[in-house]
C-alpha cells in the first residue's frame, strides 16, 4: 500500500491573500464574526512511495509558486 503524504502551500506572510480577503469579508457580512485575519491554504494529498527530496521537489517546483508561496510537506 502506497504512503500518504500532506503538502500544504500558501502565500507568504508578506503577500496580500486576495482570497483570504474576500472570505474574511464575508465571514464578517454573512456571520457578523470580526476576525483579524484569514489565510487560505491548499492542502494536496499524494498517495505514492516518495522519497522526502521528491516530495519537496514537488511542493516547491509545481505545486507553490516559489515568488508568492510557501510549501510545507
């Protein structure tokens, strides 16, 4: 049976998360919740033996854009 791996990618603290934003704005005008902050992340899941320098490969080269995101597997 293959391994499951998580890869997690997001912008980096420094960048404006547009959708974030929205949501956040939307939490606030449909729920009345005031929140500080929203970040999405989007979660891949990878169900195949990897070595640890493939999967990094993979989360930094294809899955996250190496200016604006950061990746974490």
């Amino acid at each position: 049976m293959p391994e499951v791996h998580r890869i997690e990618v997001g912008f980096r603290p420094d960048i404006t998360d547009a959708q974030g934003n929205q949501l956040k704005k939307r939490i606030t005008s449909d729920l009345g919740y005031h929140v500080y902050a929203v970040r999405v992340i989007d979660v891949y899941t990878i169900k195949k033996d990897c070595s640890s320098d493939a999967l990094s490969l993979l989360s930094r080269e294809l899955l996250a854009d190496p200016v604006t995101q950061i990746s974490n597997c």
